[in-house]
C-alpha cells in the first residue's frame, strides 16, 4: 500500500491491489479507497459483490464473513487497506456445487430444520462454514457450534445449520469435494 498526497488530502490512498475470488483488482490513483473504506463496502459498493450483507457494520453479526488469505474475516471490521496483497474470496467465489453450498440449500432433515429461512444470514455462514472445513474436515457438533458461534441468525435455524455443515463434512470426507 503506497500513502501519497494529492491536492493537499492526505486522507486518499492512492494503491491498493487485492485478489478478490481469483481476480486482481488494482484500486489505483482517483480509485483507491479512502482509507476509512472498510473490505466490506470495497467489495459490495466498489467491486458490486452483493453476496455478503452488511447487517450490524459492528463485527457481531457474521452477515459480512469473506476468507482473507484462507481466514474468516469480518469484512466490516477490515479496513480495505488491511487487504492490499491479500486474496479475498467471498461467498460468490465459491462453486456453486460446493458442498457446504449444496448441503445449505439442501437441509431440511426432520428434528434438525432448515438451514436457512429468510436467507440474510447465509452468505456468512456458509463462508465461515467453508473455513471451517478447510482447515477441519471432520469436526464434531461441538466444533461447528464453536466456530459458527460468531454468526447470528435472526431466524433461529441454528439447528439446520449446524447439521448442513455436518453434511457438507461427510461429502468431503467421502472425498466429493469440489
């Protein structure tokens, strides 16, 4: 990231290169972010990625969740900049047959739910969900509670949610996996 003044602002960042679901973008000269632009309002305003939400701007929700480098990251809690050189992959960049995607769209088990209902929440926990299997192909319940704990659904299909990431863990542990 290169800070430089222009026309007496100093509040312009003038560079910042990040790869956002396998694809550069160069935010250069009058492009760059101000450098109070957080990733989320980089990704959904400037690059037009409406898959994350912004719900509570505030990094309580989990709604604004993107991988950063291979992390789940709260994407409103990120500070553009903080992502220049990185690689960025949101919900978008996911393959639709991703095996957490399938197994979200697919859960409605008896006693367990759906995964989603009104869908806001989504995005966020497919992504962490995503994350999580990335580094922990097979983890218990207690896991998935654990590592979905910072994503809120509004709807209550916590349950459903859950037991998707389940899903989506035995497909990838019987090696189906992208």
């Amino acid at each position: 990231m290169v800070l430089t003044r222009d026309s007496g602002d100093s509040s312009a960042v003038r560079s910042c290169r990040l790869k956002v679901n396998g694809v550069w973008h160069d935010l250069a000269g009058a492009h760059g972010p101000p450098p109070w632009t957080t990733l989320a309002s980089l990704l959904k305003d400037r690059l037009g990625l409406t898959g994350l939400k912004m719900a509570c701007g505030e990094g309580a929700c989990g709604a604004c969740t993107v991988l950063l480098d291979g992390k789940a990251v709260l994407s409103c809690m990120v500070l553009a900049v903080e992502a220049d050189g990185c690689d960025v992959r949101t919900v978008e960049g996911l393959a639709p047959d991703d095996p957490v995607i399938v197994a979200f769209a697919e859960q409605c088990e008896p006693g367990y739910g759906t995964a989603l209902q009104c869908g806001y929440c989504t995005p966020g926990f497919v992504v962490t969900a995503r994350a999580l299997l990335d580094r922990d192909p097979a983890p218990t319940l207690d896991v998935v509670k654990e590592a979905l704990s910072g994503n809120i659904c509004r709807c209550g299909c916590y349950a459903g949610i859950a037991r998707a990431v389940l899903h989506a863990a035995e497909v990838i542990e019987a090696g189906a996996d992208r």
